[in-house]
C-alpha cells in the first residue's frame, strides 16, 4: 500500500513566502547584530574574579546568581567554562547553577529586542518566567545532588 501525497503548491505563493521571510529576516538583522555586539561587551567588561565578591554563599545566592546572570545574558558553550571558572573561586553551587540558568534563559539586554520581535506581553511574561524558575531550578539541581 502506498500514499502519495499531491501537494498543488504554485510556485508563485512559494516565491511570495520566500521572499516575505527573508524581507522579515533582513528587518531583524540589526537588531539581531545590535543584541549581540552588546552582550558581548558586559561579557567582557565584567571579570570573573567580581563574581566572588557578589557570592557570600548564603540563602540569597540563588537570587543573586539570577539576578547577575539575567544582566549578563551569554549562550550555553561559554557557561560551562564560566561555571567551571566561579565553582574553582568558592562560590557556592546554587548561586552558579542560577547565575548559569538565568544566563542562557533569562535576557533583560535583549528585552527590547525580543518585545519588538515577539511582542512585549510575551518577552515580559517570559523573562520573568524564566527568572523564578532559574532560582527553583537551582534549589532542585543542589537539593538533588546533596541526596546523591
């Protein structure tokens, strides 16, 4: 038994949706480029060596780690280096699985970017979303790997 799938798609509307994209993709490419360069810059005007003085490991270690992490927005290759760098500095494992949650998930440098990209109901929502969960994630992560 076999399906055939007859798909009429003209190739004008093809043309027309592939050019609508990237005429979308081209519109957003400075703001993209602009996010970028900017986080970028805090990344490296901000040593890691300040992060210990900011972590005093105590109770609001995770607030602070999501705090500093949702400024200091990066992407998830970096983090593992940064994290590697803060837990060899003697800050606490909460505050780095927080600062490191929040800074891949949680963007306030690109929040005018994503509210004008994704709407600004939506980035709010979600960047305060991901703030919270970046403190109870780093809760759970410690809590668990304290019972192991």
């Amino acid at each position: 038994m076999t399906i055939s799938i007859n798909m009429n798609i003209s190739k004008q509307k093809l043309k027309q949706s592939v050019a609508k994209a990237g005429k979308a993709l081209w519109n957003s490419f400075p703001i993209l480029l602009g996010v970028i360069l900017l986080v970028s810059i805090i990344t490296v005007l901000i040593p890691t060596s300040a992060y210990s003085f900011l972590f005093r490991n105590n109770f609001l270690d995770s607030l602070i780690g999501s705090a500093l992490g949702s400024v200091l927005a990066g992407n998830p290759i970096t983090s593992y280096i940064i994290s590697g760098e803060l837990i060899s500095q003697g800050i606490s494992l909460v505050a780095v699985t927080a600062f490191i949650v929040a800074w891949v998930t949680v963007g306030l440098v690109q929040l005018p970017a994503e509210s004008m990209l994704l709407g600004k109901r939506f980035a709010i929502t979600r960047n305060i979303t991901a703030f919270i969960l970046a403190i109870i994630v780093a809760v759970i992560t410690v809590g668990v790997l304290t019972l192991i």
